[in-house]
C-alpha cells in the first residue's frame, strides 16, 4: 500500500473499549461517576457509552442472547490513571478507593505504594478487573 492510502485508512479509524455488562446502564453509571465524566446512551436500549479520558470511549452493551459473553476472569484489565497531588500518591488513591468502593467495586488486592506512585486493583460491581494508579510523574516527563 503506497503512502495516500494508508493515510485515508487510518484517518476514518477511531478506538473504543468494549465491554459486555449485565446491567449497561448502571455500569455506565459507575464508570461516569469514577472518571467525572458523563455516560450517553448509544446505538440501543441496552448500550452506553462513557468518554474515555484517553479518546474514544468506553462502550458498554449487553449481550445478545445468541451470542453471550460469560464472566470471565482474564489478564487483560482497565486501567484508570491519574497525577498524585500534595498528599502523595497512597492519600490520592485511598481517597479513589472510598469513591470506587461507594459506587460499587470490590477491592482485589489492598493498596500498596510502588516506585512510581500508588496502585490498587479492584472489581467493577460486576466483577471485571480495575486497576487504579497514581503516578508520582507522567510517563512522559520520565524519560
């Protein structure tokens, strides 16, 4: 493929999360609320989408019937980010925590700070892996 087409591909490509939830609506909810962001209804009565803060979105949506999607615990996770402040990395993410905790998640593994800041995984009220991160410096700035 020569150099004109290649850009004309990926310029119409854009990226989205997806992931299958019992309940869309109320997940949708849960993520808005996690990342201050507000959830819009999408394509049906039984798909949400939630602004990523990276781009894209975070789309949320039943399955269908002919074809489920069980639960399933696997390696791949989300993964909420952001800058610690003046309290340090552990105040910020334990201050996460209480918010992710009142809306519904689960902690997996308790809080523990690390070289580059803070982190804790969680589960989402209906069970998929969440990891929230509190960075000490940008990935960028680091290098």
């Amino acid at each position: 493929m020569h150099e004109p087409e290649a850009t004309a591909i990926t310029s119409s490509i854009t990226s989205s999360l997806v992931l299958a939830a019992d309940d869309p609506s109320s997940l949708a909810q849960f993520y808005g609320a996690l990342l201050g962001a507000q959830p819009q209804p999408g394509l049906s009565a039984a798909h949400w989408r939630v602004p990523w803060p990276a781009g894209g979105w975070l789309e949320l949506y039943a399955p269908s019937r002919n074809r489920p999607q069980p639960r399933q615990q696997g390696r791949l996770a989300l993964c909420l980010q952001r800058q610690a402040d003046g309290t340090g990395a552990l105040a910020v993410l334990q201050a996460w925590i209480s918010t992710a905790l009142e809306l519904g998640a689960t902690t997996e593994d308790p809080p523990r700070q690390e070289p580059f800041g803070a982190e804790a995984w969680l589960l989402d009220p209906e069970g998929n892996r969440l990891l929230l991160l509190v960075l000490i410096c940008s990935p960028s700035s680091s290098a």
